[in-house]
C-alpha cells in the first residue's frame, strides 16, 4: 500500500524520483513498471496488476453515456508506461508534465494502490481550497467512533 508525502525536484529531461518506500512496495508486490496518466489536475501512477484491474472494470462500464465515454478518452488518451531507471526514476512524457503543469517541484502521494504526482503549487491550492471538507471529514470520523 502506498501512503505518504513527498516532495521531489523533477529535472530537465522529466525524470522524477518514486520515493524509496514506494519502491518498497513496488518490488516486494508488484514489478518496476507503471501506467502514468492524467486524472483530476494531477498524473496517477498505478503499478500494472493494478492498471490492469482497473482496465477490467472499466471495461464494464457502458460507452453509450456520454461522461463515462468522455473520461475514458481522456484517462486512456494520456496513459503510458513509465519503468523505474537504476536511480529508481520515472521519465514522464512530456504531454503529461504539460497536463499537470510541473515546473520544478512536485509532490508524490500515496494513495492506497496508487500513486500520485501534483504540481506543488497544485497540491497546495487543493489542501487550502480542501480544507472545509476535510473538517467535515474529521467530524465524521470523530463520530463514528464514538458509537463503537
């Protein structure tokens, strides 16, 4: 599982570092190989058994509605396969450093069975503009446990 953040320089040639414990789980789980695309202002980077579960699911979804035909050509059109160098680098195409807007930082989360890569400008804009909701968020949680 991934989780946690991380804050990175990407260089000149769109090569960013996947954070040593993140490589962790990539090796003991799954290979060196991820599926990078674009998704909700940011790049997703799954692990391929997990691309490819998701590939199966979405598979089932009907392309006759037309948001659910409009996210595919969008989340499809920008995937590629980006393999970990020796230094435990991705090199990003440049469609996608140009979707997500990275200029010189990133920042690198992890997401449960995913991995994603913000521009940090970004990532902050969405803790600041998240912040209500994540308050709302901790209520919730504060009450369910409560009951148990």
């Amino acid at each position: 599982m991934f989780k946690g953040k991380y804050i990175y320089k990407i260089d000149s040639k769109g090569r960013v570092n996947i954070p040593p414990t993140f490589r962790e789980v990539l090796q003991s789980h799954y290979d060196d190989r991820l599926i990078v695309t674009n998704f909700d202002l940011c790049l997703v980077a799954f692990p391929m058994i997990e691309w490819d579960l998701l590939k199966e699911r979405l598979q089932q979804l009907s392309i006759l509605k037309e948001k659910t035909l409009n996210f595919m050509r969008f989340f499809y059109s920008g995937a590629s396969e980006c393999s970990l160098d020796r230094q435990g680098r991705i090199l990003i195409p440049l469609h996608l450093r140009e979707y997500a807007q990275f200029d010189k930082e990133v920042v690198i989360i992890g997401v449960s069975n995913r991995i994603e890569i913000w521009n940090k400008e970004r990532w902050e804009k969405f803790l600041t503009d998240s912040k209500t909701l994540m308050d709302s968020f901790s209520a919730q949680l504060l009450e369910l446990s409560q009951k148990t």
